[in-house]
C-alpha cells in the first residue's frame, strides 16, 4: 500500500506524517522505519521508529532510493512501514515525472511484502498527474 501526502513546502506534510509515525509506532509488531534527507526530526520522532537520514547514505536519485529501501527490506522481514519524508529532497530531484516509476516499483514492493509505504511529495494536489494521484 502506498500512500502519498501532497502540499506545497509548509503546508503541514511534515506534522501530518510524524503523527502518522507515530500511529504506526503504537500499533506495530514490527520495526517503522521513517526516512528523511537528513538528521533534523532526531528529537521530534519515536525512539521506537528508525530514523534514517538519505545523506548519510548518498541517496542522490530515485533508483538509488528504491535499491536502499529494497535492501533495507531484504535485511530486515520485520518492517511495517516506511516513511519517505521530501521525496524530491530525499532523491535531490525534482522531476516530478519520475516520480511514478518509483512509485510503482515501491507499490510491487508493497504487494511483495506488505510493507505501508506513505511518502510526501512537496507538490500542490492540482499539479499532480493522474499517475500520482491514485496514490492520494
């Protein structure tokens, strides 16, 4: 299952997938995993959900992202969920035409594992594609 949380920078994305973490925190057997481009929720987040910042990893494109969070669930069969905070920040790129490639790649991710991905995309709702909007 993937779930996308669209809004221009500031409008609450951030506030609204950190309540979310934490949601999953409470309710999961298994590990959350919350992923950001760099270390700035270290005190605002769950000790309980592993927080990995994308640029201690040189995550720098969307194929790089996909292949780190597929190892990351080839090494670890406990996660639940998987928190993508700035897509466009993560990855460094702001092509929001690739964005459905990996969306879909996670979505057989998804399908594969039962892992809930949920990403937020610094994109107004009206801008985005039919391809990204099925995941709203």
């Amino acid at each position: 299952m993937i779930t996308l949380i669209l809004g221009k920078k500031g409008s609450g994305k951030t506030k609204k997938m950190m309540d979310l973490c934490k949601a999953a925190v409470e309710q999961s057997k298994g590990n959350v995993v919350f992923i950001e481009k760099d270390n700035t929720l270290t005190y605002d987040l769950s000790h309980k959900a592993r927080l990995v910042a994308a640029e201690d990893y040189a995550i720098k494109c969307y194929g790089c992202l996909y292949g780190f969070i597929a190892g990351m669930c080839a090494g670890n069969y406990d996660i639940t969920h998987i928190f993508v905070d700035g897509l466009y920040k993560v990855t460094g790129d702001d092509d929001n035409a690739k964005a459905p490639a990996l969306l879909e790649k996670l979505e057989k991710l998804s399908e594969q594992t039962g892992i809930k991905f949920t990403l937020t995309l610094s994109l107004a709702e009206g801008d985005a594609c039919s391809c990204i909007k099925k995941y709203l």
